[in-house]
C-alpha cells in the first residue's frame, strides 16, 4: 500500500465552451510514503494554461508564480499522463487536503480531456475530515492547512504555504500526526460510479416548508422552564437559510425564537435547530426598528 499525498494549484478563468468559469489547474505537486509512512517519492510540475491568458493577482500573490512560469509548463494531458505512471498500477490511496481539489480535477479532465473520471484514481479520502475527526473538531467548521499544521505542532517554517508541493509535503506531515490503522481505511473511499456521484450532488438547502423530507415534529417547540407544549404566534417564514417561527408558553408566558435548518447532502439530511428567548429589551429595540 502507497500513501500519495496530492495538492493542486488553479487559476479562476472564464471557459467559453461553457461559457462560464472554471478552475484551471496551473500547478501539482506530490508526496508518495510506503505502508510505514515513510517517503518514497515526490512530484512536482507546473502545468501551462490553456484556458486562461493570464494568472488573477491573487493567485499571483498566493503561490509567487508568474505568468512566464506558467506559460513555460507541460500541458495539461502531458503532465496527468506522467502523473499517473508515477502513481503506478500498484494499490494506493491519494490524498488531499479537502475535496475541493479532487473536484477541480476531475472538471479540468472533463473540460480538457473530454472525460468524467480520473484514470488513475482507484481510492481517495479527504484527509482534512479525517484529521478533524480524530482531533475530535467539529465537521461543520471546516480548519485550514495551516492551522492544522500548528495544532499537529508539524515544523513548517522552511515551507511556502499556496505551493503545490510544500502543501502536499505539510499535508503529510498532519497525516503522520494522526494516522491510525485501526479506523484510516473506514474513511477511504473507493472510486466507482458512487464516488463521482456523490462529488456531483451539491448540497442544498430545503426552502419549502412543505417537502417531504422536513420532519414536522422538528417544528414544534416545548418551553425549556416548565415543560409545557408552547403556541406558535409567528408562523414559519425563510430567512438566511432557517424556517423561523415564535412560540409563546401558555403557562409561563416566555416567548421563544425557534430556527430550523434543513440541508440535503448525498447521503443525509443535516438538521440544525436554534431556540432563543425574546426578552423585553428585544421586544422593545424590534418596535423601534419597526418605527
């Protein structure tokens, strides 16, 4: 088994073909260990733009590329071709930091090469998610690389940050911090049919309080002071993404601000529920926005 650990670098141009925008990788850069972690390998290459005329400042900024470097690169094909020999045919996982640049990959091999699928993708996990789940953070705050890096205490001083194969090499670093054989494989995907639909399903948010797929029990609300079934006084309406609704308790008379968020992933259903107290003083400062 090879751990080959993948970070990418893309430039925001507009495509004509589709008349819109894409994320036209510029750079890659890689990080292949054994079975033990230790290293193998490493490759790195910039890739020439064939989409976009000139890098955006910010991307200049991040990664100190120029527009001559990427104009020196290897096409695109070129350099996928040679990746995927180094990968090799053997049984690997790759790696990145987030999904997001797997999903930039497989756009830029439908764009330029004219198909939906990674060649030499066979299994991938998303080690940002890993890495929050076995440092126990919350997966709804997604931590940077570099945060990471500090909280795993990895030595990244003789690195640049926004270049392919200085992330992917701190990326590996977090890895090592964290990596447990008893559970890494349970967060390893396989690449079939499956994978690239889950990658294509974009996560919505449930604006019609009457789909099937909001629980209605969920909308009730029982007074957390004395237990009683409380009376909606404000009907549900949509607002930044959450049904809002307020309650009034029959028997204390607290009124309560009740939020509910429902948002549909692949494979679940993400349900968020806030409740606030509305004291007098919020009472009295929404009259006079009102006024």
């Amino acid at each position: 088994m090879r751990y080959i650990v993948m970070d990418l670098e893309w430039n925001n141009v507009y495509a004509g073909k589709i008349k819109g925008f894409i994320n036209e990788i510029i750079e890659i850069g890689a990080i292949m260990l054994d079975e033990n972690l230790e290293y193998i390998d490493e490759f790195s290459s910039i890739i020439r733009s064939s989409i976009g005329k000139k890098l955006r400042g910010k991307v200049r900024q991040l990664t100190n590329l120029t527009n001559e470097d990427v104009r020196s690169g290897k096409p695109f094909a070129s350099v996928m071709h040679d990746f995927g020999k180094w990968t090799g045919d053997g049984d690997n996982v790759i790696l990145t930091w987030g999904d997001g640049d797997i999903r930039v990959l497989i756009e830029n091999f439908k764009y330029i090469c004219g198909i939906k699928t990674i060649p030499f993708l066979s299994n991938y996990m998303d080690i940002q998610k890993y890495f929050q789940h076995k440092m126990g953070l919350p997966s709804s705050h997604q931590i940077s690389l570099a945060a990471a890096s500090e909280l795993a205490k990895v030595d990244e001083g003789e690195f640049a940050h926004h270049r392919a194969f200085d992330d992917s090499y701190i990326t590996a670093e977090c890895m090592k911090k964290v990596f447990d054989p008893d559970d890494f494989f349970n967060h390893v995907f396989h690449c079939d049919n499956s994978f690239y639909k889950r990658l294509e399903f974009k996560p919505r948010i449930i604006s019609n309080i009457n789909n099937p797929l909001v629980d209605k029990s969920l909308l009730d609300y029982t007074c957390g002071v004395c237990s009683t079934h409380c009376d909606i006084v404000r009907d549900w309406r949509l607002s930044n993404q959450f049904f809002r609704a307020i309650y009034v308790c029959p028997q204390c008379g607290r009124r309560t601000r009740v939020c509910v968020r429902f948002k549909k992933y692949f494979d679940h259903l993400e349900v968020r529920k806030n409740v606030s107290v509305i004291t007098d003083e919020k009472v009295h400062e929404n009259a006079q926005k009102a006024e």
